[in-house]
C-alpha cells in the first residue's frame, strides 16, 4: 500500500486518479484549491485520508499547502497534476505575485510544492506531447517583454514540467521522477476551450494511478501513449537547470 498525494483531485483526472488508487487500496490525500472545492472532492473520493487546500496561483497560499499536505506524509508519490490552461485567452493575466497566471499554477507551484514536501520516492508531472510545441525562453517566463499567447504558454509550461521531472530525476537518483502525458482528455479546461478530446478523464485516471504505484519505472522517465517523445532539448541538462534556477529566482527556494 502506498500513500500518495494529488495535486487538482477535486475534478478531472486527478479525481479520477485518486478513486481509482482509492479503490485498490492505497492512502490518497487530495487536494483542492478552496473550501468549496475540497467539499466536493470529499463526495467524490470519500475513501480519500485527507484533503489539502491552498491556491496555486498564490506562493503564501502554496507555502500553507505544503504545511497541511506534509502533516499527512510521509509519501510514498507526490503526483503534481494541478494546472490551468488559458489556451484561448487573448491577454496575458497575472498572480498575486507578479507571474503570468500559467506559468506560476503550472510550473512555479509544482516546483515549490516540490520543494517544500519531504522528497517522496517517486514524482510524476503531469505533463503532455503539447511539450513539443512549448518554447523554454529563460529571460522572459512571464511574457513581460515578448507577445502574450495564450496557447504557446500553455505548452511552454508543459514543457516546463517535463524538464523539471528529468532535471530533478538527475539531481535525486533516490527519487523516480517522471513525467506523464496522460493524452487529450475530455476534462472541464478542454470543454472550456471548446476542443472535443477522445479520452474520458476514468481512462487517464487509471493510468495515472498505473503510474503512480507501480513498479519501477526509473527506465521510462516519460509515459505516453501518444508519438511525441522527449529528444535532445528536453534532455540538455543545461535546460534543466536553467529552468531550475529560473524557478528558485521567482520562488525565493533552492533545490
């Protein structure tokens, strides 16, 4: 039996994540963004064994997120799936703290929480072959001086999380650290943004919680069932790093 934290399990596929290792057994915490939402997320799983809440969009709230998260560890996976796509936003919008709304849900909390939380023996990231349409621009992350678009922030922080889990993975050889692609899934973001995916959420839950616990998978650092793979660039550990170092910057903690 594992115990295992998910970040964004209050819908889509992490909630369905959450039920299916639920339902084989397994110790989950959920996590919600808000009271309302964490409410729903314990209907939903009610064998869950807890619940965090914070805001990815704030650090302050991410900070008190990983506080509440740690007090029911140690885990076993920590799977940071929570995001937000803004595919179809003409503007760029902002976070509390100054960073384009995106990239700090999607990239600067998955790297706070991760380095905040007691290293786990496995991360994954949820990530996705839309990575290889990202653009990794280290001198300009927040879109303050380059042409706000919506849909290439979205795939830059994609390919953000893959380079996190490979830049971590090579940092922490303890540590499994993979990222998944869990395919183009009918959730509430890809209904929002008026696609029509041919997954439900049940069948990447179901891989998600595959991935989560099985057995080691050190040699597949990327689970896809789609063509893309990550090439040279992903791999360049100067990429990894310059993405790391970008996110100790804005966050104000080293890993």
């Amino acid at each position: 039996m594992a115990r295992v934290l998910i970040t964004g399990s209050s819908s889509g596929i992490g909630r369905a994540g959450a039920n299916a290792l639920v339902a084989q057994g397994h110790e989950v915490v959920l996590h919600a963004r808000n009271e309302r939402r964490a409410a729903e997320a314990g209907q939903a799983v009610p064998g869950a064994l807890g619940i965090a809440i914070g805001d990815l969009s704030s650090f302050a709230a991410t900070r008190k997120l990983a506080v509440q998260a740690a007090e029911f560890g140690p885990y076993d996976t920590i799977v940071l799936n929570a995001g937000v796509g803004r595919l179809h936003d003409p503007d760029r919008a902002l976070s509390e703290d100054g960073n384009e709304l995106t990239f700090q849900v999607n990239t600067l909390s998955a790297y706070l929480l991760t380095a905040l939380l007691p290293r786990p023996k496995r991360l994954v990231f949820t990530s996705s072959a839309l990575a290889g349409q990202g653009v990794l621009d280290l001198d300009d992350p927040n879109y303050e001086r380059r042409p706000y678009h919506g849909r290439e922030a979205y795939c830059s922080t994609k390919l953000h999380l893959v380079l996190l889990a490979f830049g971590l993975g090579r940092r922490w050889p303890e540590v499994e650290s993979i990222a998944f692609d869990p395919g183009f899934v009918a959730t509430q973001m890809t209904v929002r943004n008026g696609d029509v995916a041919p997954l439900d959420a049940q069948h990447a839950g179901d891989r998600l919680a595959r991935v989560a616990v099985a057995g080691t998978t050190a040699a597949n650092r990327y689970d896809t069932e789609r063509a893309w793979q990550p090439g040279a660039a992903e791999l360049d550990p100067a990429r990894q790093d310059g993405l790391l170092r970008v996110c100790a910057t804005l966050t104000g903690v080293t890993i």
